[in-house]
C-alpha cells in the first residue's frame, strides 16, 4: 500500500496515484503543475460578475500521507494565469511560500517532511 497519495483535479477530471517515496510524489507533481501551466491560460468568465483568469483556480494538486487524524497534506493550486499558491492542510488550508516552480514545490516537500 502506498504512502502517499497524489490526487490531480483539473477541471472536472480527477486522478488519484499512489508513492511509497515522498520525492518521487513532489517530482510527479511538479512536473503535472508544468504540464498543466504550459497548457495556457483560461478565458476570463463572465456570470454575475466577471471573474479574471487570476482569481480562477485552473486545477489542484493535492499530497496526502496516512494517517487516521490529520494527515500530512499539502498541495499547490494553479490559477488561471498560470500562477501557483502552495498551501498545507486538508480542511483548512494555510498558505505557504509561493513564487517559482523550485519554490514552491521546495516549500511542499518541506512541509510534508
């Protein structure tokens, strides 16, 4: 049974994968952030009020170890214009370090460490 488990949400699409290692879960989710990122950007939306592609969430990438109560959980979430907010937590979630692609991922592994 797998340590950790990485779940991807892009759009309605969800996918889960199992890691015995930590590094090799970071690793497969830094590099789905970049495919996801090299994708483009999302169209601004316009309902009962008008949404940038900054202020949307494009997709979510979610670690999770085991654990019966409060699993380490950490994960970034793409927005629409491609940037990246790393946070940790399942329920509630803190914000971490973001900026660059090393950053952020440094600042997952971290926090699952």
């Amino acid at each position: 049974m797998a340590k950790w488990k990485l779940t991807v949400r892009n759009g309605s699409d969800v996918n889960r994968q199992g890691y015995d290692d930590l590094e090799e879960a970071v690793e497969a989710s830094r590099l789905l952030a970049k495919g996801i990122v090299a994708e483009g950007p999302m169209d601004r939306v316009q309902s009962l009020r008008d949404f940038e592609p900054a202020q949307q969430i494009k997709a979510r990438i979610e670690i999770a170890g085991k654990g019966l109560l409060r699993p380490p959980t950490a994960g970034v979430d793409i927005h629409g214009d491609g940037s990246l907010q790393a946070f940790e937590g399942a329920v509630v979630r803190k914000p971490l370090p973001s900026g660059s692609v090393k950053e952020v991922f440094d600042s997952i592994r971290q926090s699952l460490s």
